[in-house]
C-alpha cells in the first residue's frame, strides 16, 4: 500500500480565506472516498493554530499501489479538484512512501 501526504498553504490574496478554502478542498477530497478505484481512503485536516512555519490542510490517502495512485493523479474528479487547488495555493509539499 501507497500512504499520500500533501500539505498546503494558501495565498493571502484571496475573496476566500485560506481557513475557508481549506474547508473546501477537505469536503471535495473525502468526497473521493469510494468514488475511485484503488483509493482506500482520503481524509483532510484543517489546521487550527497558524504560525510563521504552518500549513493550511494536510491530505492523508492511502491507496493499493503506485499505479492506483498514479490512475488517482489524472481520474477527472480528482482533477477538477486539483485545478481549484492550484489556483489557490501559495506552496505545496508532498511526501508518498510504502505502508
């Protein structure tokens, strides 16, 4: 199995504040849960405290294998939350390892 982190900090600069935006991009992405095949599970922290060094939204998804994960990455409902997401952040990191 594949476990997916994707931390996010959204820009300033927006109608929406990140707080907001991150509450959307967690309802869109549990949303995914049972919709795709291969993705286990998909569950999205919102951070609470913000500090000089925090993210806005954490992803936690784990899948059965890389190419499940790959097939993730370009499934069109991921993508057209991918899209909303890129127009809003500021940074993003990812770290993907076997569990």
């Amino acid at each position: 199995m594949i476990r997916h982190i994707v931390m996010w900090k959204f820009r300033r600069d927006l109608t929406e504040t990140p707080h907001e935006v991150a509450l959307e991009l967690k309802s869109r992405l549990e949303e995914l849960n049972g919709k795709i095949d291969g993705l286990i599970r998909a569950e999205v922290g919102v951070n609470i405290k913000e500090t000089a060094s925090s993210f806005d939204a954490v992803l936690t998804a784990d899948f059965f294998s890389w190419e499940k994960m790959e097939a993730y990455k370009v499934h069109p409902l991921h993508v057209v939350i991918s899209d909303y997401c890129m127009e809003r952040r500021e940074q993003r990191i990812d770290v993907d390892y076997e569990i």
